[in-house]
C-alpha cells in the first residue's frame, strides 16, 4: 500500500559515512524512479558530532525539505568523544536517537541500532513513542554488521532493514553497489543487506508506511547546488580555478580541481584567498576563462583583488558560499548573511554582476551567464549561494545539462584591429577611451602578446593609455563609463526570460519574496496555501545586481502586501529592494530565520496565514512588520 511521500532520515556521528550512506540511498531511489531531495545537517568538526541527512522521496518532483520527517534510522555515534551527560557535547552516542525525535511526525517508524544505543536511558521514549503512535524496531545493526563482515558496515545493515520495513526491493541498491565496489567488500555489503532485511522481515510489522513507486521519462541526474555551479563553469569554457578549502566552497573547488587536469585546464590551492583572487586574475588578463571563490572570511580577503578587476576591467568570475557568521560563526550552518558584503565589499563604488541561483539548475545556467557577462563586459561576477543550496542533491533531467561549450573570450581585439585602433607615442595601446559617452562603456581589450596590444593595467585611475591620472575631468567620464555597463547589462537581462521566478495565483492580493536557495521552500509554500484558498503568489530573485526594478517593481504593485523570507537577522534583501525602488516599506513585511537551519514550508504557510495577526512568527523565526525600519 502505498501512502504518500517518504522522508527517511539517517542519523549518526560524522565521520561515520552518513554522508555517503545517504546519498547512494538517493541515486537508488532515483534510478527506481522516484523523485528525491535530500537534505544535511553536520558539525564543524571532522569526527564525532551529531549529524543526519533526510532524504525526501515521493512519486512527484519534490524541490524542499519538507515539514519534520516519517522515518529515523539511528546509527548511534562511533566516534563520540565526551559521553557525559553535562558534557559541552552532551551525551554524544545517544544522539542520533534522542535529538532527532522532536520533528519525527506522528505514526512514524523508529529503526535504532540497540548494539549502540539505549533507548530505556532517553527519557521518556516509550511515553512519546505511545503518544504520538511512532512504531519502534531496535535492531542490534553493529551485531549483524560483525558477523557477517565488518562492524563498520552497520549503514549497510541499516539500509536493508529500510528496505524490508518499506517494501522496497533491494536491487537498485545492490546494483549501485555493484557499480561502486568490489571484491570482498562489495561480497560482504550484498550479505549484510540481505541478511538485515532478512531479519526485519522476521518482524511484526506495525505501521503503514510504503515506499511509494514512480517512473521518471529520461534519464535524470543527482546534483547539487555546487554540482550546478562547477559544471556551469566548465561547460562555459572555464579552465584555471584558484582557491583555498573552505566549507562550504570547497565542494565547487574541489570538483573543479578533480575534473580541469583531465581538460587541459590547470586549478592551483594556494597559501590564502588573496592569492586566489589575484592568481584568477592574472590568468583572466593572459586569456584563460578564470574563476576563484570562497566562504564569508575568505571572500572578505579577495575584496582587494575584486577592486583591482573593477578598475583594471579585467574579467573574473568569484563563488562566494554563505555560511552562518560573522567571523567564523556556524561554518557547517546555512544563512544568507553575506548579500551586502557581496554587493559592496571592495574600494569605491560597486562595478561586478551578482547572481543568487535558487536552484540547481540555475545554479547551472547562472554560473554560466555569470561567464559571458563577465567576460563581455570585463568586469566581475559574482555567484552567490548558501550552505543550504551547496549540499541538497536533487534530480534534474541529464539531458538538461547536455549543452554547447562556449570557449568564447567576449570583447578582445584581434591584430588586424589592433593595427588600427589608437596608440599613444611610445606605441601603447589605448584601451581605455571613454568618448563618445554613449554605448555600452566596454573598452575592447587586448591580450599579451598580441601584436600591438600593450596596454598598463593599473589599480590607480588612469587615462585612456592606462597611466596614471587624477585630472578630474578623466576620472568623472572613466567613472562613468564604467557605471554605463550596468545600465548595458540590465538591458540585456531584460532581452531575455526572466532570471525572476514568479509562482502562484495570477490575481494575488498577497505576496511572498524572496531570493536564492529559499525558491523551492516558498514554492512549496504558495502550493499549499492556494490550495487552502488563498490569493497568494511569489517572486523568487536571483539577479541583485544591476537590480532587475521592473520585475521586481510589477510584482509588488500586483498585490496588496508581500513578506519578505530570508535567512539573516537584518533583513538585508528587504533592504536592498527598499534602496533600489524607494519605496514599498508600507508594505514590505519581513520573515526572518538565522538560527542556521533553513526554513520549512510549515513556517511560510503559518506566516502568512498569520499576517494582521500582529506577529506571526513561529518559535524558529522572527517577523518585523512593515514600515518598523
């Protein structure tokens, strides 16, 4: 019997492969057709710590984490360190069955490896389990683990009792295992799969929850919002990456250090992100498609060589991945903390492109426009995502992805132009004219080594032969052919669909704004309040700079009072509306979330069912009227 979506969340120590566990499970489910959206939690420590990942499935696309979830498997922490029951970690082994019970939905199913954990010194659980009709199986994992194989592969063990107690066949997990494995590890994880789902169909089994079925039309892809970003980058023609770990940049780094060698390409770790930057940079000014990024303290080192891009007009592309701060905060935590660092940090006026995708195909498509902007303007961009969006997998159709590479430079002069541009009487290239005063404000560049296309890229302001110049009559007409590739930009933003993600009614007298990776949570959100009657709709954006006032400005005279949903304490993106449009602060209402988890659709749909109530913020969230700032 089938009875909707599953949301099966592991649970265990990091570093006790919950991870990995997690995510085969989802390419298993995926491939049986179903869809998936998983969604992690880890501490900031390499091993031991409380951690789990909810792997949501369900016969239709799913695109958020959904409310709490139906189904614990609890591993029990190897790895714990202080199991003291007033240690700063507290009780760290018990944790991955007492801290997960709180948003563990009514008749749920409980699976916990009794060989770890014990669930008489938890206080209460039989009390919870009888009050709110959760079926409870303890299994001794480690035990069958052993005995079969190695006690290490208890996930395993975890699995197959998943699968016999959701009347899910085994082989789409054998056979991922099979494609992942072999020898005697593969022979001794086919054994305790079967032999723990042996034993748990042996169980009576008291619940009703089935793991529903699906077909998918094409074949489909696992990936993330880092997967989205790193393959945007190559298919664009990205072949240099320079950067230093950070969580939760260092997935992008990291795919693109595994895959560039293999294209010709070159990624280099350096000593610090200054380097980084500033390595990008240089390869950017030789003619390779470059890109460099961070997370919240590292990007704040790069501010220097962001400028040096902006003065210089030299492309660069930077990922900045927000994490919770200031300073080092929550670095394993989501928050959306970063936006104004990202759209001012630097010296001067602002110059640079900033997209925020809010999911993994724009995370694909954004990195990729974020290139050609770039590179045909000769100016930064910037993508900006979180946490959150960097590690959920979902499925996307593979052939999306399946796309024509652009090696594309953008605006460089070949030698024949060259020949004829205008050069001053040493024979220097004089790239930065700024007459006439209309157009786009690009000024063609040349690249090293090309026959008469010396040119100074200097940090100071500099007239059009790149000298250094403070007249103030070059600076203001420099300055602003600069500023005119905004106004370009935007215009041909506008030429195209939309970046701007609109959901819900058509005739909504209530709006829901938002950007980044908030979109599909929102969606969600909207779904089940129109649903129930409502006139609600959304607007999910991801260009925030140059600000697309049009969509925005339309959205918001399209309905009579909007929230703003954002993952920070200050409300930075409802403030940066107000500054773009001037106006709107009477109806702009504010739902805020920073405790470093992301939102769920249940806070959403009580905010705006709540709205005229005076505050209707959940015990997670905190709401700020309109027109308070």
């Amino acid at each position: 019997m089938m009875t909707g979506e599953i949301v099966w969340r592991i649970a265990g120590g990091s570093g006790d492969g919950i991870d990995s566990t997690s995510q085969n499970f989802a390419k298993a489910l995926m491939r049986s057709g179903l869809h998936v959206f998983t969604h992690r939690h880890y501490p900031s420590r390499i091993r031991g710590g409380h951690t789990y990942v909810e792997v949501r499935a369900d016969d239709q696309p799913v695109r958020a984490r959904g409310d709490g979830f139906n189904f614990l498997l609890a591993l029990g922490d190897s790895f714990a360190r202080n199991p003291k029951e007033h240690a700063y970690y507290g009780n760290e082994q018990a944790k991955p069955l007492a801290e997960n019970l709180d948003d563990l939905r009514d008749g749920g199913v409980v699976v916990y490896d009794e060989g770890l954990l014990d669930a008489s010194a938890i206080e209460d659980f039989e009390a919870r389990a009888e009050e709110h009709d959760w079926h409870v199986y303890p299994m001794d994992l480690r035990g069958m683990a052993r005995d079969q194989g190695r006690e290490v592969m208890r996930n395993t063990a975890g699995v197959g009792v998943t699968c016999a107690l959701l009347s899910y066949p085994l082989e789409p997990i054998e056979k991922l295992m099979e494609d992942r494995m072999s020898g005697d590890v593969l022979q001794a994880n086919l054994e305790i799969l079967e032999y723990a789902a042996e034993q748990a169909d042996e169980l009576e089994h008291t619940h009703d929850l089935r793991m529903p079925e699906g077909e998918h039309d094409a074949e489909q892809a696992l990936v993330s919002g880092s997967n989205g970003i790193a393959y945007g980058a190559i298919d664009e023609g990205c072949r240099f990456v320079a950067g230093y770990p950070m969580t939760p940049w260092t997935e992008v780094f990291t795919l693109l250090s595994q895959h560039l060698p293999d294209m010709g390409g070159i990624a280099e770790q350096v000593e610090d992100e200054i380097a980084a930057a500033a390595l990008a940079l240089g390869a950017s000014h030789a003619g390779v498609k470059s890109l460099s990024g961070s997370s919240g303290g590292g990007f704040a080192l790069m501010s220097e060589p962001l400028g040096l891009a902006e003065m210089t007009e030299t492309p660069l592309v930077l990922v900045e991945a927000t994490r919770a701060g200031p300073s080092t905060g929550m670095p394993t935590k989501t928050e959306q903390g970063d936006l104004e660092h990202v759209l001012y940090t630097s010296q001067g006026d602002s110059c640079r492109v900033v997209f925020a995708p809010g999911n993994q195909r724009e995370a694909y498509e954004q990195t990729r426009l974020a290139f050609e902007l770039a590179y045909d303007f000769h100016l930064p961009a910037i993508v900006v995502y979180d946490q959150k969006l960097s590690g959920e997998l979902r499925n996307v159709d593979a052939e999306f992805f399946d796309r024509e590479p652009s090696p594309d430079l953008g605006k460089t002069l070949t030698e024949e132009e060259l020949a004829e541009a205008a050069h001053y009487a040493t024979g220097t290239f004089e790239r930065f004219q700024h007459d006439p005063p209309e157009g786009d404000g690009v000024a063609p560049r040349s690249i090293p080594g090309q026959a008469d296309g010396r040119y100074l890229a200097s940090g100071n302001e500099h007239h059009p032969t790149g000298h250094i110049s403070e007249d103030p009559d070059n600076r203001v007409a420099q300055m602003d052919r600069r500023m005119r590739k905004l106004e370009a930009i935007r215009e041909r933003l506008d030429e195209r669909e939309s970046n701007q993600e609109r959901h819900g009614a058509v005739d909504a007298t209530v709006g829901v704004m938002t950007y980044g990776s908030n979109q599909g949570t929102v969606h969600e959100a909207i779904d089940r309040l129109v649903d129930d009657g409502h006139s609600v709709a959304s607007l999910s954006v991801s260009d925030l700079m140059p600000f697309p006032e049009a969509d925005v400005r339309e959205f918001l005279d399209s309905v009579e009072t909007c929230l703003v949903v954002e993952m920070n304490a200050s409300g930075q993106f409802r403030g940066l509306v107000q500054r773009e449009l001037g106006a709107y602060g009477d109806i702009l209402h504010s739902l805020l979330k920073y405790n470093g988890e992301p939102f769920e659709p249940h806070e959403i749909v009580e905010a705006v069912e709540g709205l005229g109530s005076g505050d209707p913020a959940t015990a997670s969230t905190r709401y700020v009227p309109a027109g308070s700032d």
